[in-house]
C-alpha cells in the first residue's frame, strides 16, 4: 500500500449503538427544547459528581455539556443585511496618484 491509497476504518456500528444514539439525539432534542436557547449549564460540584458516578473525566463532561449549548456555536445570517458590532480595524486613505 502506498501513501496516495486510502484505506477503510474498520466501524464496528451495532444495533445496541444504534439506539443508543437514537436515545442520546432524542433527549439532546428534549433539552435544547427545554432550554430555548438559553445558557443551561450545571455547576462544576454536579459535574465532579456525575464523572465519579458514570466514570467519565470531568474535562470530558465539561467539554460535552458545553457543547450542548446552543449559544457555544457561531451563528451565521442567512441573509445579506446591515452588518452589526463590526470594529474598523484599517484606515481608509486616497492617494492622488492611485
């Protein structure tokens, strides 16, 4: 096999994963629900305590739940419009030459 050949990653993708998945979008689509779109973040005792109990790093959780908020992703307008809380970074200048 040479460098330019691409090889398959072996994706050992159940049934059991499966729902598992359904089960974890189902209740993402709950929360977000819930939220509204509203920071909802629990506190970092409830998150040490939930890594002890499921043994999952508390890092990990963090970063997970973290993501979880809609408010974490950027957001693009799906319009053309006026621009907002844009900041001048560059002066503008004419030259008579050019």
């Amino acid at each position: 096999m040479s460098w330019s050949e691409v090889r398959r990653i072996p994706n050992d993708y159940s049934e059991s994963v499966k729902e598992i998945d359904e089960q974890l979008i189902s209740l993402i689509a709950a929360r977000q629900s819930l939220t509204k779109g509203k920071r909802s973040t629990p506190s970092y005792e409830q998150i040490k305590a939930w890594a002890q109990v499921y043994g999952v790093d508390e890092t990990e959780l963090g970063s997970l739940l973290h993501q979880l908020q809609s408010s974490s992703r950027p957001s693009f307008p799906n319009k053309r419009g006026q621009l907002l809380n844009v900041v001048p970074i560059m002066k503008k200048s004419t030259v008579d030459s050019c």
